[in-house]
C-alpha cells in the first residue's frame, strides 16, 4: 500500500488489490458499530422549525465514538434560551459531538429549546445516521503519451495531470480519473495523442464522518467482514 494523500478525516492511498474485495469491504462500512441520537424528546420548541425537523438534526450529529460497544445507550439533554442560532455544542451528557458548531435552529428572544436525546448504538446498514464515513475507489490508470500530442493538454486537463519536463510532456498518473478530456482533446486535433488504461491496482479514498478516523473506518470494515466470515464458515463446517 503506498499513501497518496492524509486530510483531516480522509486519506487516499494506493492498493494491489482485487476490486471485488474492494467492493465487499466497502459495503461493510456499515456494518461498523456507531453511537448516534435515536429518540429525542422536546418538552420545549419555540422554534421555527417542526419537533420532527429538530429531531432528524439531531439524529444526524455525529457523536465522538469513545468507549462504545454494541448495546450501548447514553442520554444527553439540550437546554437553549438564548437568542440566535442553537449550535451542536450544547449537547451534554454521556457524549459528545464530533464537531461543535453544527446548526441545530435559531431562536428569536424568549424563545426556549428543550430536548432529551437518547443516543446508541447502531449501524449504517440499519439507518444512516449510524453511517461512519464513505469508501470509494477507481483504478489506477497508466497513460501513454504519443511524442506527437499537443501541448495544450496541460492546461485544458481539470485535474492538472500533466506537465512538461525537460521538452516532454510527463503525467502524474494518481490524479487521473479517466475523465478523457485529454483524450477528446487529442481527437479533435486529428490525433491520437493520449491512451489511458486501466491497472489491476486502485485507488482508495476513505473519508470519514467525524465519529471515528478513517484509518478506523478501513480496519474496522476488515474486522466485521472477517467476523462474518468466521460465522460463516463455523455453519459450513456442521
């Protein structure tokens, strides 16, 4: 494996790996144990929006995963009477949101907001709101660069995969996403001056929700399809 690119919640790196195990352990994303707000209960709603609207946001924060397992409940409570907009931030309790500044609604002077949530733990196959992050891949693409294509490719491709070096034209072959506008560039000039094919490697980009890292969200994935798989081979057996 051979890393690419490491953001805040999202990491993009390179693997010689066959795509249907790419694809399976990318659909066990959500099969990862996450901690979320599953009932609410507004004693208080001045606000403009309908208690349904209020509880789908709040359903939707994603929580810090700290010390959680499967089974897990944990209570937090919103109390909110001040003017302006009521913020993620102000749910206390048992845990805690990934990030603090998320619009709950707005409220205008003497209006109030009182909530009691009821977090736990699900899964994103279940609902969304137990979504983790995202995993996605594509294949890493070789590009043949004919002597005869134009300089001009350099400056219409989107993704800024080419560039001249030493009078050749040079691509960086991680960046390419097959879009072919370098392709059809060629074509219109009456040449072909650009051929991309696919490898057997990919590129993995796994982006993460806030709940847990994404290095988290890759292993955690293996782990519950490796579970699976110990299941299902102990029925095999009998």
């Amino acid at each position: 494996m051979e890393l690419i690119e490491k953001k805040e919640n999202k990491m993009t790196f390179i693997a010689d790996i066959d795509e249907s195990l790419a694809n399976v352990i990318r659909r066990y994303v959500d099969q990862i144990p996450i901690l979320a707000i599953d009932e609410v209960e507004i004693s208080k709603n001045d606000s403009p929006l309908y208690d349904e609207t209020i509880a789908h946001r709040l359903g939707l924060i994603p929580l810090k995963n700290e010390n959680v397992k499967e089974g897990d409940e944990k209570k937090l409570t919103l109390s909110s009477k001040k003017e302006g907009y009521v913020y993620s931030e102000e749910l206390k309790g048992e845990a805690s949101p990934a990030y603090n500044k998320i619009p709950i609604t707005l409220l205008n002077k003497g209006q109030e907001l009182e909530v009691l949530a009821t977090a736990r733990v699900g899964k994103g196959s279940e609902h969304v709101r137990f979504s983790p992050g995202l995993l996605y891949y594509r294949n890493l693409n070789k590009i043949k660069i004919d002597k005869n294509c134009p300089k001009e490719i350099i400056d219409i491709c989107p993704l800024n995969v080419f560039k001249e070096k030493n009078k050749e034209i040079i691509a960086d072959e991680k960046k390419c996403d097959d879009c072919e506008w370098c392709v059809e560039f060629c074509k219109k000039q009456g040449k072909n001056g650009i051929e991309i094919l696919p490898t057997e490697k990919l590129i993995i980009t796994v982006e993460s929700f806030g709940q847990i890292s994404e290095k988290e969200i890759f292993k955690k994935s293996i782990e519950s399809l490796k579970k699976d798989l110990k299941e299902f081979s102990k029925k095999i057996v009998k």
